[in-house]
C-alpha cells in the first residue's frame, strides 16, 4: 500500500491542478483530513480500511468538541474528495463516504467558455514546440467531441475512423459509444501523428493517441495542467479545467439548436435528467441576449 505521506502529496496536487483550489483552499482542505488522520491513529486503523460506523464515531467525536453542523458538513465534504481522489488513483475499489450523509446544495451552473475564449486558447498554444501540435490536437478534440478527460487519455488510434468522421469512446462502466469528430480536430490529428511518430513508444502504449515525450499515455493531471496554462496564457480569467470544455461542447449545441436527445448521446449520459442541465445554462443565455438586446432592458 502507497505510503500515506505519498497519497496526501497527490491528493494536494490534485486539489491544485484539477479543482483549481487556491493555496488557502487547499490548506483548509488538508486541515480537515488531518483530522481524520488523527482519528484513525488513535483508533487504530487506517484511512484505506475505514468503515461507515468509523465515520460515524468521527462525526460524533466532532459534535462533543463542540464542533457545529455547518463545520461538520464542510469536514464531510472534504473527506468525500478525498475518498473520491483514492477511487479515481484506483487505491480503493469501494468508496466508503458513499452513504455518509452531507447537505445538500443547490444547482451550480458550470462556467462556459466562448467560441471565441476557446479559439484564444487553441491561438495561445506554440505549436513549433515539441509537445505543442499534440496539446493543440488534444483540446481541439476535446472540445469538438465533448469528452470526459479519462476518455480523452484512454482514446485509441484505431477507435479513429478517420474516413468516417467518427470516433468509438470508451466511457463510464466500459460502455462505448460513437461520438462525431469535426474535420478540424481530425486534421490536427492527423498532424500530430507525424511528430508522434519520432516518439519511442513505450511497451502496452502503442495504440493509446496522446504520448508524453517519455512514451507514455498523457495523464489527468497533465491535462488539467495544460489547459491552466494555456488559459493563463490566453488571458482567461475564468476558473475552466477539461470539464469546462465538456461544458461548452454541449452549451453551443444546444444555443445552436441542438437536440438535448443527440447532446445525450454525443456525451454518454446514462439519463436525460443529467444532460438538462444545459436548459438551465440556455435560458440564462437567452435571459442575457434579451437584456442585452431588448429596448425595455437596455440602459
């Protein structure tokens, strides 16, 4: 088992890169889990063997410090990511926060990125770098397709169907689908084939599409660090990470007319009631075009 000094290192690492946390975020955040841990020392068991009841004696240990409710659903919430974390590394097969009981919260609409920020984005990149054609390829396809970030890491060359236009994704519970791919993310494919053919591949990762210069499949976090950086860069103030993109895929399809159905599909949702989410992203755009337009509205 991974030491548990090397597990918080790659859990703060995570909470930077991926959830886009500041450093006092982050501080609050292992201040909490810190908590667990001391728990867990005195009772004797450690973080990957804990149980629901463990939980339990936890919070209640919490409530006679005289720790409130609203702390108390911050600390649960906290070490929900964490577990979340340990299930995503692989390090535990089963979550045991899954029936820990947290507050619930309202509707977070997700930020979406312009046509125009995502263009400033793909510009920022400088493709006479090595790894420049592979980024611009990856975000191009990221965005065209709608993908999950595990999708994107884990696609094939030869689930390509380049004659076709279509790209077979492996998704959530190994379930595939076909997802259309424009002939711009296709083009910067097939781009940055050529410079992924001077790349000694490393064993196990011939057919994997995005390499590190190593050989290697790219990361999770190495996406996420790079659009961190091309958004800075860009001059982008938004909070965006490879979601965002997913966000966007479906926003502007939907704003240009979209079927939720299609959008459904194209993004391997199990349930409708997860793609309508983005009714709620186009009425407040159509909210703001009529304000913006509206004679009534306008100042």
């Amino acid at each position: 088992m991974e030491p548990l000094t090397d597990m918080i290192d790659k859990y703060t690492a995570y909470l930077e890169l991926e959830k886009s946390l500041s450093g006092n975020s982050c501080e609050a955040y292992l201040l909490d889990l810190n908590k667990l841990v001391d728990f867990a020392v005195d009772e004797g068991i450690s973080l990957i063997d804990i149980k629901l009841n463990d939980f339990q004696q936890f919070l209640a240990q919490l409530h006679d410090v005289g720790i409130g409710a609203r702390s108390q659903a911050r600390i649960i919430s906290g070490i929900k990511s964490f577990y979340k974390f340990l299930m995503l590394e692989k390090i535990i097969e089963n979550n045991p926060t899954e029936l820990l009981e947290s507050p619930k919260i309202g509707l977070k609409l997700p930020d979406v990125l312009t046509l125009g920020e995502i263009d400033a984005i793909l510009s920022s990149i400088d493709q006479s770098l090595p790894e420049g054609q592979r980024n611009h390829a990856m975000l191009e396809t990221l965005y065209s397709c709608g993908l999950r970030v595990s999708e994107l890491i884990s696609l094939k060359i030869s689930n390509i169907y380049f004659d076709e236009g279509f790209l077979r994704v492996d998704g959530k519970g190994s379930k595939q689908r076909l997802v259309p791919v424009s002939k711009v993310a296709l083009k910067e494919i097939r781009n940055y084939l050529i410079c992924r053919n001077e790349i000694k591949i490393q064993k196990g990762c011939e057919d994997i599409l995005f390499q590190t210069k190593r050989g290697k499949g790219i990361s999770r976090i190495m996406v996420f660090h790079i659009i961190k950086v091309q958004a800075e860069i860009a001059g982008i103030r938004k909070t965006i990470s490879p979601h965002t993109f997913r966000h966007s895929f479906a926003t502007h399809l939907l704003e240009r007319g979209a079927n939720l159905r299609a959008i459904q599909q194209m993004l391997g949702h199990e349930k409708i009631t997860t793609t309508e989410i983005y009714t709620h992203i186009d009425r407040e755009h159509l909210r703001e075009t009529i304000m913006s337009a509206h004679p009534r509205y306008r100042k």
